[in-house]
C-alpha cells in the first residue's frame, strides 16, 4: 500500500460526517501529482490546500482569475487559500496530513500556520524577485 493511500485510509476511518469530501481530495491530488499539500480533517469534513508553485499563479500581479463566486488577483487568492488555517486554529481538526516529495507525515496544528505561512511568504518573495528582475 502507498503512503497516499494509508493516509487516505486514515483520513476515511475518522470520517464522520461528509465522508465524500476525502473522495474529492483524493481525485484532486491525483490530478495535481508531485504537489505538496497539507489535508485537513475535522471529522465532518475536510479542507485540503494544494501548496502549488508560485508559477502556477497568474503572472501579472493584477491579473484576476475566477476563484469561487467571483474573480481574484494571485495575491488574493494566496490569501484566499491559506486563510485556512485561521479557522483551524478555532476550531480544532482532529488530523493533519502533511504531503511533501512522495512522503507523507502526521503534523501538528502548530507545525501546520508554521508550514502555510511559510509557503505564503516564499511564494511572495518569488513574486517581488521576478518583479525586481523584470524592472531591471
């Protein structure tokens, strides 16, 4: 058995409300293969934030894309995105999956606003460095 699919496995054993919710997170890391993320699991549900490259945004920092019910910059949707953790850090998750480099690893809730706020500055700092690089 893969680790991705023991952690799937450990996700769905704790499920106890919209036990659909962990399908569609496997489907979407499948479709995002060699992503790093960080899945969520509150028992009722799941929050996955798929921890993309700062390529993978827009490249004009102004240019918008949809994003749920209306249309957002990379900035905000970096916000948008890693925003998550605030309403875990209310409101408990009973398990936290780290994925990174074809490893699987239990995090803390901790380790995890360490994690996402470090993905949120380094993924901003590549913006303003090829910003800086495109000014030159």
């Amino acid at each position: 058995m893969t680790e991705l699919k023991r952690m799937f496995n450990e996700h769905k054993a704790i499920m106890t409300a919209y036990k659909t919710d962990i399908d569609v997170d496997e489907q979407t890391i499948t479709d995002n293969p060699n992503v790093d993320f960080i899945l969520f699991n509150r028992g009722s549900g799941t929050s996955l934030l798929l921890m993309y490259s700062a390529d993978n945004y827009p490249i004009k920092e102004y240019e918008t894309v949809k994003y749920l019910f209306g249309h957002v910059n990379r900035l905000q949707h970096l916000e948008e995105e890693t925003g998550l953790i605030n309403y875990y850090l209310k409101n408990k998750p009973v398990k936290i999956s780290f994925y990174s480099k074809g490893k699987v690893y239990d995090m803390s809730l901790d380790k995890a606003a360490v994690n996402i706020d470090h993905y949120k500055r380094h993924t901003i700092d590549i913006w303003n460095l090829k910003k800086q690089l495109i000014a030159v």
